[in-house]
C-alpha cells in the first residue's frame, strides 16, 4: 500500500499579513495551504523556513498567533528573528504552538541554545515518521544589528547536520527534511550554487531541503533530493508531494512545484478577521499620501536604480549629513506612477532603522567601497545605496584595486585626509552586511529619528519623487559573484 505525504513549505513572510499592492495577504495565503491540505489533511505538513518576526509594524507576537491560525507544524529560525535580541525572540517562542528549531545557534558563554528551540523534530503523518532538522544561515552574525546577537553564535550548519540526521534515522525517522533558512542561488543554466548547495555536498543525504533567507522560487529534483525556496512575502508557497510505501517504508517516489498564491481569494471569515484586528488600527498610517510618482522604479541590488538612489536621499535628509550610505539588502520592489503613500515607502524598504550619523574619512570612504566589492562578501550582499558622493569602479580589476575614483556630485575628488559628516542605518552603523572593518573605525551617534519618518518628510517636500543627482555610478564590467535575484 502506498501513501501520500504532502510538504508545504515557505521562508521570508517577514510579518506580510496585510494585502497591499505587492502582498497578496494572510487569508489569500492560508487558502494556497488549504487547497492542499484540505485533500490531504492526514498526510499534510507545513514548515516555516524562518524570517517571520520582524519588519513590520505590529512586532513578532502578532505573527506567531498569525502563524498558528496557519496551522504551522513545524519553524527553524531566519536571521531576522534575531533582529530585536534574543529576549524578545524567546518571548515569541514560548508562544508558539508549534517545535522552532535552530540547531546550529548558540550562546557564547553556555554553549546553550536559544531557549525554546530544538536541534530537530520528529512528526507522524499518516503512519510515516518525519525528521525535520533546523539550520540557520552561518551569515547571521553580519546580517543584524550587532548588539541584538553580540550574546550569541552561529556554528556550522554542515556539522548539525552531520550530527543529528544519523540521529533522527536512530530514533525511527523514515523520511528526512532539512528545513534551512540559508540562501541558495540559481544558476542560468538551472543548476544552483551557494550556502545550501554546500551543505547538500557535505551531509547524508535527505528526502527535502528547504532553503530561504533570499527571493527566487524553485522546486526541483536534485540527485534524489527535493530542493525548495519559496514565499517571500508569501506570493509562493512550495509544494513536495512524496509517495511512500508503507511495505517497503520507503520513499518511492517524490516530485516538487511553486504553487503561486492567487491574491484575488478572499480566503476564510476568521483570517480576514484576524488580519483586521491586528492591522485595521494601522490603516490611517498606512493609507496617507505624501508625494506623486510620475516614473516606475524598481529596485535592483547589485546596479545603480533611482529608487535606490531615492532611498538613500531620504536617509541624507534625515541625517542632515554630507553623505550617507545603506545596505541595499534592506529594500526591494517598486514605486508605480501615482499617488505615494506611508505605505508604499514601507514596502520597498521595511526596515525602520534609528538614523545614526558620524563622521568618515575620505580614505575610510575608499575603503569601505572596496570592502563592498569583494567578491565573498558582494556574493552575500550586494551593493550600497549612496547619496552625496559618486563612485567609478572598474570590475575587471582584482579585489580590493577596484574603486577608480570617488567623488563629490559637482566632480570635486573625495579627499583622503578630510572627514565627511555621514548617515546611515542602525544596522549599518554596527557593521552589518559584513562592514564592521570599517564601521567599527566611526563614531557614530544615535540619533532620535527613524529612516521612515525621515523618508516620508523628503518625499512630502519633493511633491512629484524625483531623483536629481543621477547616475551616481560610473562602471566598467561587471561586478564579480553577483548573486542577486532582481
């Protein structure tokens, strides 16, 4: 006889409840999960890959009640859970109604873990028994604010597994899921590199591995392994679909797909009511206008955009500062032509960060852009945001010989030796996005404005966005190890 297990999975809802332009909503995502585990309900489970508390104005405990209306089964944490420090991030574990899993972050001084999670779970369904293994990404430390994980570590995710999958077949787990929120990059010619490709050439093998952590969805088949990324603001939801035979107790088949979340769903009665109680005080907030737009600008990473030029204007005015600079990790999207809301800021940047400035030099200036364009750290990160200063680069040269010249918007050179008054985020400022080299060498200040109060005063004093002070980079080449996904 043989039986269907049916694996849902998605990573990055980062607290995306609410339907908007760009987010289909809880009610129409729960209702791509009941589409399937409402024909399946004994042989369904679904798995949260992590980045779920964060970037969102209603904070974790409101997205883990959101979590276990979803009927979730079983979380690993993403680095963003970490982004508030490990206190907050316990709070919202003890309500979680589900096993979190993290087996590979640990406090420094105790060796423990964070409280709450286990290194793995072992579930039921329909008679089979699943192994599900929780890794988080071995980046973690460069990818929050220093302080909120200065208590803690994050050792090798290659070695949990190696550890606890043995472990998990000892305990009588027939089918194995490595639930990850690490990144994985695909390839033009389909195949995919990066931190999970790496793990899945270094452990037993495993019936699922499911990565996060960056947008891109696939579901593929790879050397016997289903391998799933899916539901960045949940627009996706990936699906594995396994056939086991209860005689053989073994997997005898096994295929996977993205099912796309139809936003035009209403969903059920009790998610809409919920995504009401917990945003509806938000919706004057959100529905206030500032600005228009008159052009479509889309976010990119690792090129130069207006919308990201845009950004990072709005951190200079907040700053009142000279230059400034931001990880361009932290936005994405677009801005379509027509009125700009409270809203539509926040979407394409979600991170409300305290405005923090200080002083730079020239030299430090020169360095910290070429620290940007190493190719390890540019594949994890991508480029900055700038505002106040234009950079050549030349990408065909060797790290770190790539910056050509710096230099004001009126052509005048940066000056090694002179000190520039800069802006920049909370999270930048503490070395984020792997710049602490740098970042570690300014003293910034803290300051009492947030980036969103900040960008939504610039764009009521522009009226129509605009964007003056373009191009800001000269490139040649192309930059190395560019891993971006739009």
């Amino acid at each position: 006889m043989k039986i269907t297990l049916d694996i849902l999975s998605y990573a990055d809802f980062s607290g995306r409840i609410r339907k908007s332009k760009s987010n289909p909503g809880l009610p129409a995502f729960v209702a791509n999960i009941d589409s399937i585990r409402e024909q399946n309900p004994e042989g369904t489970l679904v798995l949260d890959a992590g980045d779920q508390f964060t970037a969102n104005l209603w904070g974790g405990l409101p997205m883990v009640e959101a979590m276990n209306v979803m009927g979730v089964d079983v979380m690993t944490l993403g680095n963003h859970e970490f982004d508030w420090g490990p206190q907050f991030l316990e709070k919202c574990i003890a309500v979680c109604t589900f096993p979190v899993l993290c087996a590979n972050v640990q406090y420094k001084e105790t060796g423990l873990p964070v409280e709450g999670t286990i290194p793995y779970t072992i579930v039921e369904r329909s008679g089979v028994q699943i192994g599900v293994l929780g890794v988080t990404t071995e980046y973690t430390p460069y990818m929050v604010e220093k302080s909120a994980f200065i208590s803690l570590e994050a050792t090798s995710a290659i070695e949990a597994c190696n550890r606890y999958i043995p472990e998990m077949r000892e305990r009588g787990a027939e089918v194995i899921v490595v639930l990850a929120h690490c990144p994985f990059y695909i390839e033009d010619d389909g195949s995919i590199s990066g931190e999970l490709w790496e793990i899945l050439q270094e452990i037993p093998s495993v019936d699922v591995c499911i990565g996060g952590h960056i947008p891109g969805d696939y579901a593929k088949v790879v050397d016997g392994t289903c391998v799933l990324k899916s539901g960045f603001a949940d627009a996706s939801l990936g699906h594995t679909r396994l056939v086991f035979d209860l005689e053989t107790r073994s997997v005898v088949d096994r295929s996977c797909e993205i099912l796309y979340t139809d936003r035009s769903v209403e969903g059920k009665a009790e998610i809409r009511a919920y995504v009401k109680r917990v945003t509806g005080p938000f919706d004057d907030y959100f529905n206030k206008p500032l600005a228009q737009a008159e052009e479509l600008w889309k976010m990119t990473l690792a090129r130069e955009s207006k919308l990201g030029d845009f950004l990072a204007d709005c951190l200079r005015f907040g700053g009142k500062t000279e230059l400034a600079y931001m990880n361009a990790t932290s936005a994405g999207g677009m801005i379509e032509p027509g009125v700009v809301t409270q809203e539509t800021i926040t979407e394409v940047n979600g991170f409300n960060d305290l405005i923090h400035v200080g002083e730079i030099t020239g030299k430090q200036l020169y360095a910290l852009i070429e620290l940007v364009y190493e190719p390890d750290r540019f594949g994890n990160n991508a480029a900055l945001l700038i505002s106040g200063f234009h950079v050549e680069i030349d990408h065909t040269k060797s790290s770190p010989h790539k910056v050509v010249r710096l230099t004001l918007p009126d052509g005048t050179d940066i000056d090694p030796g002179r000190r520039y008054s800069v802006a920049t985020s909370a999270y930048m400022a503490s070395g984020g996005n792997d710049t602490s080299k740098i970042a570690d060498q300014i003293d910034f200040h803290e300051t009492d404005l947030h980036y969103h109060d900040a960008a939504f005063a610039y764009a009521k004093t522009q009226k129509v966005l605009a964007v003056e002070d373009w191009p800001r980079f000269k490139e040649k080449g192309s930059p190395e190890n560019d891993n971006s996904p739009f």
